[in-house]
C-alpha cells in the first residue's frame, strides 16, 4: 500500500488489487482486455461496509490464474478493507472488452433503513 496526501491534508491509503489480462479467442495480444475487479460496487452504512465484486474465475472455472485472483481480491476486501464481500458471478469478461464490468451496468442501488 501507497501513502498519498489528498487536497484537504488527510492521509489516504492507496491499496492496490490485482487485474488479469485476457486475451479474446485468437489469443492475440493486439486484442486482450484487462479485466479489473476495481470495477465494483461499494457500500457504506454507518459501520457497515458491503462491496458486490465482480468474478471472473465464474466463467473460467478451470483456469487456476483467475481462481487465484478471486481468493485474493476477496482477502483484501475482506480481511486489509474490513468489507462484507460478495463475489458476483456472471460474464462481466464480455463487459470488458468494452471497458466496462458490474459498476458500469449498475444505474440504481435501492436502499432501505431496514
């Protein structure tokens, strides 16, 4: 983790995750896409803090790398960031080659005081 002083003079931790390159079928590297797992949704309640995070191992099962990376994105949230974590399952790669993932689709969070 990075020290960094914001605008107001407050100490920030930046805490970096790690992304997977993946490359579309022909395996050229001219058309690979990061997928990130920044690309998520956080919430934060009065002392509760949940984060919904995107899975790329989900649609991959046999690939070691990306189960790898899951159990890790899962750990810094869970146990450095102190987050209920929810692992999202789906084809967010698809979403990627576009840019985008899980935040990017999401317009509306409902919430409720319950």
């Amino acid at each position: 983790a990075n020290q960094l002083m914001n605008s107001n003079e407050l100490n920030c931790e930046v805490k970096r995750v790690p992304l997977d390159l993946w490359l579309n079928d022909d395996n050229n590297s001219k058309n690979g896409t990061f997928l990130t797992y920044n690309n998520c949704l956080i919430e934060v309640f009065d002392d509760k803090k949940n984060v919904y995070i995107p899975s790329y191992s989900s649609v991959s099962t046999s690939s070691v790398n990306r189960r790898k990376l899951d159990e890790e994105i899962l750990r810094i949230y869970r146990d450095d960031l102190d987050f209920n974590v929810t692992m999202m399952n789906g084809s967010y790669h698809e979403l990627c080659k576009n840019g985008g993932s899980l935040h990017c689709i999401t317009k509306t969070l409902s919430r409720s005081d319950n």
